[in-house]
C-alpha cells in the first residue's frame, strides 16, 4: 500500500505533495533493507517515477526526498535492471555535480543534494553490473576525481568528501582496470593522500615529519569517516605496489607513509572507530615498499634529545640493558630515534591477539607488516626485539606460559591456522636475527619445530638474509639455566621404532635412502 499510495502522488502530484509523501515512505522505510517480493513491480515503477519528477524543476527539498527514496529502494538488487539505464545514471550525475562542467561548489543549499545523489550511486554501482559498465562507459572515475580536487580543503563539506571517496573504493574495488587509471592517469596517490593531510590537519615540520599534538582533541566522526574511505580507496590504488621504478614514486610513497605514520599517533571519536582507523592505516602500510618504510621512526629533535639524555641519567645504574628504550612525553624513544609508531603497531598487534578471533583478517596484515619492516630497518628490529624478546630472566616456565607479548606470540606458533602460525614464527625468528640457537632460546623447540623444518633449519644454523653482528644479551638466570637445557634433546625413531636423538635419526634415514636408491 505504501508504494501504491507514493507511485500514484508521484505520478499525478504537485512537488510539494511528492514531497510530503516520500518523506512519510522514508520515515518508515529509512531501516528497511529486505523488501517484499509480492510489491517488487511496484517498487520497479516507483523508481521510475522518481527519475520522472527529478528531471523536472523542483524545490531542493523536493530533490533530497526523492534521492532519499531511491537510496532506500536500490538496496533491492532486483528492481535495479530496469531502472539503470545511461540515461537516468546522467540524472544522478547531474545532481551530484560530477559534470566536468561544473566549476564549484558554492552553493551550501544543494550539498545535501549532492550527498544523497552520490550515496544512492554508491547503492546502485555496488548492486548492479550494468550499472558498473556504465561506470566506465561514463567515466565516472575520472568525475570523481575532479569533484574531490573542488572540495579536498574544505572541511565543511566532508560528507561530499566521504561519499566520493566510498564511490571511488567501490570502483577500483570491482574494476581492476580503474586501479591502473586512479594511480597513473589520475595521479590518485597524491590526490588521495591530500584528501587524507586535510582530514589531519597536517603541520609539516619537514620533508616527511609532521606535528603530532599528543594533547589535541579527537578526530570528529565526519573527519574519521572520511580518512577511512580514503584509506580503502588508497589501498586499492596500490595493491600491486611492490617495487619503486622512479624517485618520483618513492617520494610520493614516502609522503604517504609519514602520513599514514600522522595517522597512527591520533585517536577517533570513540575506541572503535581509531581501532577502524588504525587497522585500514595498517593495511595501507602493508601496501608501501619497504624501502620507503624507513619514515615511520624519525631522528628526535634537539630539544627531544636534551630531554632522552635527562632520562637516561635517572635510570639506576644496574638498569643498563634497558637504557636504550624510554619513555619521555608520551614518545618513544630508542638510539636516538622516535618510536612512537612503532610503539603504537606493536600494541595494536597485540590487541589483537587478545581478542582470540579471525586472526587471518586482523592480525596477520599487522605481523606481516612488522616482520618486513624489521627485516629491512635495523633499528626497527632492534626496538621490536627490545619489545618483545627482552634479555631472558623467567627461565622456569615454558615460552608459551605467560601474559607477556612473547608468550602470546609463542602461542601462536602452534596455532590451528597454518597462515598464523607460519607469520608468528617468522616474526619471531627475524627479530632472532634468523639464528636457531637465538629462536630456541626464546620460543623452545617443539614450538620452533614447524618453521625449522619448513626451513631445512632442524639441525641448526640460521636463515639465508644478512642481519648485523650479534650482541650479547644473555642475563646471568639464562647463562645458568643454559647448562641443565641438555636435559631435553629433540628426539626421534630410528628405523627400527627405538628412540635417539633427532640428528641421529635422520642421519640414519639418510644411509638407508642412500643405499636403496640403486639403478636398474
């Protein structure tokens, strides 16, 4: 009756009662998303209808209820068919002030136009198929773009901004083709990353450092969402970003990641969303070539130096292991560089893990991300290892028993999800320096078994990547205990079902493959 009643005021009404009675069908329907299929032709007729009363000349009033009534409709995907047509998608455009025409945006009376025009595309592309050729018949990328360059300082129009941005994702989300045209043609990075400065409000203090004020309010909800959608649509813009060509492209990802590095010393409007916002700045690092990673720690300035040598010296003197990594104002410091990023990866990482649910989407971009970074920067892995593989003094309870990051992540190394435990040991054994004895020590064997035999590392040795001289960092509880470790041997069955150890076992196996490998 509902539809009935709107496609015959519609039809034959006048624009204030077209208004009046799609405001009433929005009020009751704004929470509806399954529909009943019995009234699905009326729906198909009322969509049209709307198309019909859009073209006309019309209050905006009357525009904005009409949108709102065709974005609750387009959540049907079966009414869609009929209804995107080139014809009414220009209408949609129009309104949107997508046209390339269109030289501003000065007029604050049609942004909720705009808005609701741009919201209802974002329904009907990721709905319809046709509607997704006609995206590209239309170009649409390319408007995008241009109406985002019209509003990208302008704070006062961040829903346009969002909605934009969410059109351009769902774009280069379901056309690959459209990735290669946002990172080439219409020099997306750059413009994807301005999106974001402005979101920021970013204060550059030089090439690839910003002003982070630890003391400054939140991100509001409008700006939050809005950083989100450009993280995702940055995200698929270079997906398949692994290696830098041109200086030009290593400097466009380095002012990115020094953003994205901006991005994980700030906080939303409530703890969910700066964890959303955090989790896509991950997945966007993960994105970055690791050369260019090298910008998420910085040099600390003079005054932060005066104030890291005045920590230093109120250390006690037997805390000297531990005196490379302070804390002074909020910031992380280590060697003389600043952490905080780092710092604030590694707690995020572990949040994760707290929560003890889909690890494959949540936690392993975050340990993938950290064991790259730690590979190639030193200093990363130097801070890392600080962190999470400190010098060893609990040596009565197994690796796996405890609350601290490193039993966690030991843990993790005998997990069910092959993907999870292979990442968790990796990470491990990158800040061991991809030394077994080193890995053993922290994790114990039967939790290094999987990654050292993947490796061919069971008999010991270490990984094929170069890492600096090792220090050392036994404590005296360790140097100890190390002795009684020959106590536990890795074991295994000898041919004829009787124990030895494992070397000597697979020593064994070798002479028989060997011998019974004669030619005919």
């Amino acid at each position: 009756m509902d539809e009935e009643r709107a496609l015959y005021i519609v039809r034959a009404g006048e624009a204030g009662a077209i208004e009046r009675v799609l405001r009433d069908y929005s009020d009751k329907h704004r929470a509806t998303f399954k529909f009943e299929p019995t009234d699905e032709d009326k729906r198909k007729k009322l969509c049209e209808g709307i198309f019909k009363v859009l073209v006309r000349d019309i209050p905006t009033t009357c525009q904005v209820s009409c949108l709102e009534v065709l974005r609750i409709l387009s959540r049907d995907k079966k009414i869609l068919v009929p209804v995107t047509t080139k014809e009414n998608m220009q209408i949609l455009l129009r309104l949107a002030k997508l046209n390339e025409s269109d030289d501003s945006l000065e007029k604050v009376s049609e942004f909720p136009v705009i808005v609701e025009s741009l919201k209802c595309l974002c329904n009907i592309v990721f709905n319809s198929q046709m509607a997704q050729q006609l995206s590209l018949e239309l170009n649409l990328a390319a408007k995008l773009c241009n109406l985002l360059r019209k509003c990208k300082d302008r704070k006062f129009i961040n829903d346009i901004k969002c909605f934009d941005l969410r059109l351009l994702f769902l774009l280069s989300l379901l056309h690959t083709d459209i990735r290669s045209q946002l990172r080439y043609e219409l020099q997306g990075l750059p413009l994807l990353t301005q999106i974001l400065e402005s979101a920021f409000s970013i204060k550059w203090t030089d090439e690839y450092e910003s002003a982070v004020d630890h003391n400054g309010p939140p991100l509001s909800p409008q700006e939050t969402d809005c950083a989100i959608e450009a993280l995702k649509a940055l995200f698929n813009v270079t997906v398949d970003s692994w290696k830098v060509h041109k200086e030009s492209d290593s400097h466009q990802f380095r002012v990115m990641a020094a953003v994205l590095r901006h991005c994980l010393l700030i906080v939303g409007p409530t703890e969910d969303k700066t964890e959303e916002l955090h989790s896509n700045a991950v997945n966007l690092l993960s994105n970055v070539p690791v050369s260019c990673l090298d910008v998420l720690i910085c040099p600390l300035t003079h005054e932060e130096t005066a104030q890291e040598a005045t920590t230093l010296d109120e250390l006690p003197s037997d805390k000297t292991a531990e005196k490379e990594t302070v804390l002074k104002n909020n910031t992380m410091v280590y060697n003389g560089m600043n952490m905080e990023a780092i710092h604030v990866l590694l707690s995020f990482m572990e949040k994760r893990i707290d929560k003890g649910s889909s690890y494959r989407e949540g936690l392993t971009p975050v340990l993938s991300l950290l064991t790259e970074c730690s590979r190639a920067h030193r200093n990363i892995r130097k801070f890392l290892k600080d962190q999470v593989l400190p010098p060893l003094r609990d040596v009565t309870n197994r690796p796996e028993v405890g609350s601290t990051v490193r039993n966690k992540l030991v843990r993790l190394m005998t997990h069910v999800d092959l993907g999870v435990k292979q990442i968790a040991a990796e990470f491990l054994f990158v800040l061991c320096k991809e030394r077994v004895d080193s890995l053993l020590k922290y994790t114990g064997y039967g939790n290094a078994a999987g990654l050292l035999a993947a490796r061919g590392l069971l008999a010991g040795g270490r990984g094929d990547n170069w890492y600096s001289e090792d220090e050392d960092t036994d404590t005296e509880e360790y140097k100890n205990a190390k002795p009684k470790e020959e106590l536990l041997k890795p074991m295994g069955l000898k041919p004829d079902g009787t124990i030895t150890p494992l070397e000597e076992a697979l020593n064994q196996y070798s002479v028989i493959e060997e011998t019974s490998s004669d030619t005919d």
